[in-house]
C-alpha cells in the first residue's frame, strides 16, 4: 500500500523466521519521533512535515487504503535523520475497515469541523 511514497517506511517480513503467531521484520534505523523531536534532532520545518505525513498517513489509512495500524504509539514510528524518512513499526494492532464503516466516520469528521 505504500511502496509508491518514498518517504515512507515499512521493513520486510522475514518469512523464515515469521508463523501464524509471529511477525517477524527487519530492523529499521531510526529515533522513534517523540524522542527525536524531544532530543532537539529536528528542525521545526522538518518536524512540521513529519506532522503533515503523519496526519496524511492516517487519513489515507482510514479513507484511502481502509486498513489502519491502530497502536496510536509514537514509537511505533521512526525518523531516520540522514534519509528524512518514515518507518512504521509494530504491526501487532492492524485492522480492516469496510467503506460503510469509513464513509460514516468521514460523516461524523465533516460534522465536528
């Protein structure tokens, strides 16, 4: 779902050492954002577009791709400073949702702006 967006990050899956109850990955380089953002290796314009891809990731997963990692954990992201991309970790938390579901949600956000 998200190979065309290089900014973007998610390891392969090491099958042979994966099962039915495990999900093995790659290790990612990188500081999970809250601690990069709390250690000054940031810039503010830098950070403001962690957040925009951030707020887009999520929008995208929800009404886009309707297939969301749903631990909201900031270290379940990181920041590789060199290559300025995002990885996402940790997909014990991942879900499907159905277009009624996701049209009804987009309904109630039109509702609160």
């Amino acid at each position: 779902l998200l190979s065309p967006y290089t900014e973007l990050a998610v390891p392969a899956v090491v099958p042979q050492l994966s099962s039915k109850h495990v999900l093995t990955t790659e290790w990612m380089a990188g500081l999970p954002i809250d601690k990069a953002a709390a250690e000054g290796a940031i810039e503010p314009a830098e950070r403001d577009r962690i957040g925009e891809r951030l707020l887009w990731l999520t929008l995208s997963e929800l009404f886009k791709f309707r297939f969301m990692q749903t631990d909201p954990n900031w270290s379940n992201f990181l920041y590789e400073p060199r290559t300025r991309q995002l990885s996402m970790i940790d997909f014990g938390a991942c879900r499907e949702y159905d277009a009624p579901f996701a049209a009804s949600y987009l309904r109630l956000v039109r509702a609160c702006a």
